[in-house]
C-alpha cells in the first residue's frame, strides 16, 4: 500500500513538473521549462531515487527539451543516461525505453552522428515490428525517424522507400488533414527537395504548409518548420523575391517563438541571407551602389552570426556549421572577394569529406561553389578537378538523368573550355542540351542555365550561329524571369555582345555591352570583377572599331583596379596589360 501510494506521488509530480515545462514551451521560454525539469530531476531523485520510473520519465523529457532547444549535446548527454538506465530498470522491450531509444537516435541525428543515430533506430525498429506489429504510430514514427538518417547519409532512394511505407500507412487510418500525416508528407518532401526535386518538393509543401495553418496555426512549430523549407524551395528555383519574403516572415516569427539562438531559427536565418545576396543585391529600380553594399552587409553580418552562434552550440564540423561556412564563402565570391572565397571554400570542403563524405549533397555543393571561384581566379584546372568529382557524385548517387547531374556536366563542359580542352567541352555541352530537352521543357530554370553554358562554350569554339540562337532565349528568358538589371541577365547581355562581336555585328555588340556595363556599375560597382571584364570587353570592340585612343584610355583606367581585383596572373589582367604596351608602342610609332 505504502509503494503504491509512493508511485502515485511520483507520478503527480512528474504530471506537475511537466505541466510547467509544457507551459513554459509554449510561450517559447526555453530557459525557464529547462530550469523546470532540471529542478524537477534533482527533486524527483532526492525524494524517489534515480531509478523510479518517474525520475528517469523526468530526465527524458528533460532531454527532449534541450533538444527542442538546440542544445543538442547536452541532450545527448542526459538522454543516453536516461536510455541505459530505463534498460536497466524497465527491460529493452518496454515502450519507454523504446520512446527514449528513438529520441536519443534524433539527437544523433543533429549532432551529425549518423551512424549512431541508424544503430538506435534499426534496433528499435526490429522490437517495435515484432511488440507493435507494421502499422502501430510507434513503429511508424521510428521509420520515418530511419528514413532522415538514411537521407542525412545520402541513401534517397532508400530514404524515399520508407516514407512511402509510412504515408500509405498512416493515410489507411489517419483523415487527410491529420498532423500526424502532414508530418510524413513534409518528411518527403525534404527527401525530395535532398535530391533537388524541387518542383515536387514544393508542391508537397505548398500543400502541407496550408493544411497545417489550418490544423495547427501559423506559430505552431511544425508549420514554422514548413514555412522555412518553403523559403528554401523558391531560392532554389531562382524565385529570390518570393524566398526573401517568406524567409523574413519566418525569421520573425521563428526568433518570437523559438528565440534567435535556436537551430530553425538559424537555418532560416541562413535562407534569409542567401536572398539577400542573390536577389537583394539586384533590386529593380535601385540605382545607388549604396544599396547594393547595404544589401550585402546585411546577408554578411547574418551569415557571420549564424556562423558563431552554430560554432558555440553545435561545434565547428557540425553539418549546419559547415553549410553555413559555405555560405559566407559564396557571399564573399559574390563580392569578387575570390582569393577569400576560396580559402574558405577549401576549409569547408576539407571539414565536409571528413564529416560528410565526398558524396554527399553538401559536400558536392561546395565543391561547385569553389569550381567557379577558382574559375573567377583563373585557375580553371583546378576549377575542373572540382567539377569532374561533383558529376561523378551526382550520378552516383542521382543517376545520370538527375537534374543536378546535367547541371554538373553543364558546368564540367564550361570548365573543360576555359581549360583549352574544346572538344570534349563541345561534346558535353550539346549533350547536356539533347538531355535536357528530352526531361524538361525549355522554361525551366535549369534549362535557361544549360543554354547559357552552351552557347559560352559555342561561341568560344566559333560556332557563332548556334551561339546566337541560344544566346538570345536566354537573354529573352533572364529578362522575363530576373529583369533587366539582375546579375545573371547582364551576364547574358555580355554574353550575346560578345557573340555578335564574334560574327562582325560590332555596332550591335557594342551597344549591348554598353547596357551590361551600365547595368553592372549601377548594381555591382565601378571595381567589381565582372564590371571590370565588361568593360575590358567593350573597350576592346572600341579598339577593334578604329577607335584606338578611346579603347587606350579605358585599359589604362582600369589596369590597376583589374590587377587588384583579379590579380596579377589572371587572363583578363594580362590581356588589358598586353594591349595596354601595344597603345604605348603606337604612341611611341607615330612620336617617331
């Protein structure tokens, strides 16, 4: 009698400590309910000892809390005490210690310690399948939790496979607009969006965002969680005005309701960023360089807090760490910081083929990123060792029809060009073109990218005609999707320029060029690289034009910028160098 009622108060104190933990998470004071169960651990184990149940069920959500909290190590810490002494006391079949066991193996999952994470879950699985039967919520939650392993890990299709199991599962009980359901359906599409399906990731999470609106609230942790995942989806597809105002909606209301310092709030921090620098540097109808700086100091100053508060709480190979690392890399190759960019780059790419591996999804990004900084920098074999692995990646993991995969070859083939390796750079790029327009129709973003590719590597290669053709949809593309003073569309104006120049048009080169340079002063700055090469370009149509003395006092203006920015062995500073001593030696000429 007197054990039954010592149990009773044990497990209306656990109920009571828990209430206020509930109530403190609720109003997103994490702090507060980790103070709550810390002094409830401490009192649960002076009155009842450590090995009541309730004491080890009050450890157990005290690590879930820090969990939720992003204090993941620490929740590591007291969950592994709390799962080796419910096997102790409770048995490895009981449900708690199977709850605690799968909970343990999520945390696994944020520290970046997978193996350990699958270990955990596979064993889990294996009791809850013979104790629970396939279809249990129990056995179904434990699979969806293996299935983010094994994407963590790189293995989609496995990853895919089970989540499909635990959608038709779950839709055979559960209604349409069930938590529970909207749950799995977004856990595919994160599965998806890992092997950049993005179109279908976003239709996945367009509809599970709005269901769980409806169901939860637009504060509720799970639609945050969607809303963020959605931000990412459109800059992924180059939709940077709609990603930044969903990225900034959720950043404020993730910072309200989780704080600043929590790992969502983080990583939608990180998208907010990435749409600074990708479509707020380029804002139509700004004319100030100031904005354009402002813009970037911001997407800077987020990233480099992002960066430190991820180092203090996750450690500095931390997946998260590492990606956002990888972030500020590709900022600083947007400033033309390049010699910067890839120093950072290479740190990262070391850190993520030791925690990663060399196929992984994050990994291969960052090995792009760095290709075209060293590409910036004039180190195009290096640039191609880069490439070549990311192709090889993608396909292995992909197959060779995957979108990253042709956007891989894509890539290799514009490299294999500026490597002087012209024809197998031909061969690749009309290859990519034949598979792209066999898999997606001609306004995808991707095969906007690939034409541009191609047409680069046609036109250095004097197949002029066929350069202009497709030079002239991607303009026409760019100028419909991006306007007339993003990045990418004067890229595509130099680039149409350039082919005209090519086949003698040079009244029309010279005018289209002009607008790239205008444009890219306006948004970039008079010193950024790409401005700099523009105006290199529309110097030498001058020069090639008669108008010598013109062209001369272009190069000599910029020489010294362009030495400084790209440095003093790269082409194109060697190039204005060359033709600056032939300006010197006709002046010379006509002295004599």
């Amino acid at each position: 009698m007197e054990q039954t009622t010592s149990h009773a108060k044990a497990a209306a104190a656990v109920k009571t400590i828990s209430a206020l933990a509930r109530y403190h998470t609720l109003r997103g004071e994490w702090d507060e309910a980790i103070s709550a169960l810390e002094d409830g651990v401490e009192a649960m184990t002076n009155v009842f000892g450590k090995r009541d149940p309730s004491t080890l069920t009050c450890m157990a959500n005290l690590s879930a809390t820090l969990a939720n909290a992003g204090a993941f190590q620490r929740a590591k810490d007291i969950g592994t005490k709390a799962l080796d002494m419910r096997r102790e006391v409770l048995g490895d079949d009981h449900p708690h210690t199977l709850i605690c066991s799968m909970n343990l193996a999520t945390i696994c999952q944020k520290l970046a310690q997978y193996d350990t994470a699958e270990a955990l879950q596979l064993g889990t699985l294996g009791i809850m399948r013979t104790s629970f039967g396939g279809d249990d919520a129990r056995t179904l939650s434990c699979k969806s939790n293996l299935a983010v392993t094994y994407s963590c890990q790189g293995r989609y299709t496995a990853a895919e496979a089970l989540i499909r199991e635990v959608w038709e599962a779950k839709s055979r009980v559960l209604g349409d607009d069930d938590p529970e359901l909207l749950t799995t359906i977004f856990d595919m599409s994160l599965v998806l969006a890992e092997q950049h399906r993005w179109p279908e990731a976003r239709a996945l999470t367009v509809s599970t965002r709005k269901k769980q609106r409806t169901a939860l609230g637009p504060r509720h942790r799970d639609t945050l969680r969607s809303t963020a995942h959605l931000a990412a989806i459109y800059l992924n597809l180059g939709y940077w005005k709609q990603g930044e105002q969903v990225a900034a909606a959720v950043v404020y209301l993730m910072t309200a309701e989780l704080g600043t310092d929590h790992s969502d709030t983080q990583s939608a921090m990180g998208h907010l960023a990435e749409a600074y620098c990708e479509q707020g540097l380029y804002k139509k109808q700004r004319r100030s360089n100031v904005v354009y700086q402002g813009r970037l100091r911001e997407a800077k100053e987020l990233q480099a807090y992002v960066v430190e508060t991820r180092q203090n709480v996750l450690g500095d190979e931390h997946p998260a760490t590492l990606a956002s690392m990888g972030d500020m890399a590709h900022t600083l190759d947007l400033d033309g910081k390049y010699a910067k960019a890839a120093e950072l780059g290479e740190d990262v790419v070391l850190r993520m083929r030791r925690v990663l591996g060399e196929h992984h999804s994050d990994t291969l990004a960052t090995f792009a990123n760095l290709a075209l900084t060293y590409h910036s920098l004039d180190k195009h074999e290096k640039a191609v060792e880069y490439e070549e692995q990311v192709r090889k990646g993608c396909v292995a993991q992909l197959g060779a029809d995957h979108l990253r995969s042709i956007t891989a070859a894509a890539n290799l083939a514009c490299g294999y060009q500026e490597s002087g390796h012209s024809a197998q750079a031909q061969a690749i790029a009309r290859e990519v073109l034949d598979q792209g327009r066999q898999l997606f129709d001609n306004e995808h973003p991707a095969t906007i990218t690939w034409m541009a590719n191609a047409a680069e590597v046609l036109a250095d290669t004097n197949c002029f005609h066929e350069a202009e053709v497709l030079s002239k949809r991607v303009l026409a593309a760019r100028l419909d999707t991006l306007g007339g003073d993003h990045r990418d569309t004067l890229v595509a104006k130099a680039q149409l320029a350039l082919v005209y120049r090519g086949q003698g048009r040079m009244e029309e080169a010279a005018d289209l060029l002009a607008e790239a340079v205008q444009g890219s002063r306006q948004q970039l700055g008079e010193r950024h690289p790409s401005t700099l090469i523009h105006i290199f370009n529309l110097a030498l149509i001058r020069f090639e034009q008669g108008q010598l003395q013109t062209a001369c006092d272009v190069w000599a203006s910029i020489s010294e910028h362009m030495e400084k920015a790209l440095g003093k062995s790269h082409k194109y500073t060697v190039r204005c160098r060359t033709y600056l001593d032939r300006c010197k030696e006709a002046d010379a000429s006509s002295s004599a």
